[in-house]
C-alpha cells in the first residue's frame, strides 16, 4: 500500500495557530508504547532526512520516516475538539483498535 497524508482544514488551522511567521517542517510518526501498541508523535521543528516522505500542504512542511509510512498506508491528519480531549488524532485505515483514551493505537 502506498503512503499518502491528507490534512484536515481543522488541523491546519491548529497548526497555523501554534507556529510562528516561519513554518518549520513538522514530523509524523509512530512510536511504540502507549497501551495498545503504537502512540502517534508529532514533531515540530524537525531536520528533514533524505529517506523521509515530504510533502508541502497549504505552505506547511510534512515529514513522514519510511517506518511510519509503511505502518500507517493512508493517513488522515485530524483535529479533535470534544469533550474529551484536544488533540491531533492519526485517523489511518491500518487501525485495528485503539486504547479507550484513544491515544494509542493497534495496527
């Protein structure tokens, strides 16, 4: 399955609220931990590496390791404001389950 990211326009504008005037890259990762396997990790400020995928959305710079993309297929960058939480959610079609917090996640 081929990597692709997607970003949604909440998201964005999250991201927007949180930089400064310059835009630095910001990684996409996965980590292993958390209670169900993997926890998603956002980076910002992060060196770009020659094997990463790197795409530019709306003048931001994403950055994704081969790892991650081979893990997570097609990746959906969501904002979450609920009663919940307020958080960035990794919404890939490779979730198998999550934890009951919904910070990590099975693949």
């Amino acid at each position: 399955m081929d990597f692709t990211l997607t970003v949604t326009p909440a998201a964005l504008a999250k991201i927007k609220s949180l930089l400064t005037d310059k835009s630095p890259p910001i990684r996409l990762a996965l980590q292993s931990g958390g209670c169900a396997g993997f926890s998603q990790k956002i980076e910002f400020g992060a060196t770009p590496q020659s094997s990463d995928y790197s795409i530019t959305i709306d003048g931001i710079q994403f950055l994704v390791d081969p790892k991650s993309q081979k893990l997570l297929g097609r990746l959906t960058l969501e904002w979450q404001d609920d009663l919940l939480a307020k958080q960035f959610y990794f919404n890939t079609d490779s979730r198998k389950t999550s934890c009951g917090c919904g910070t990590s996640f099975s693949l």
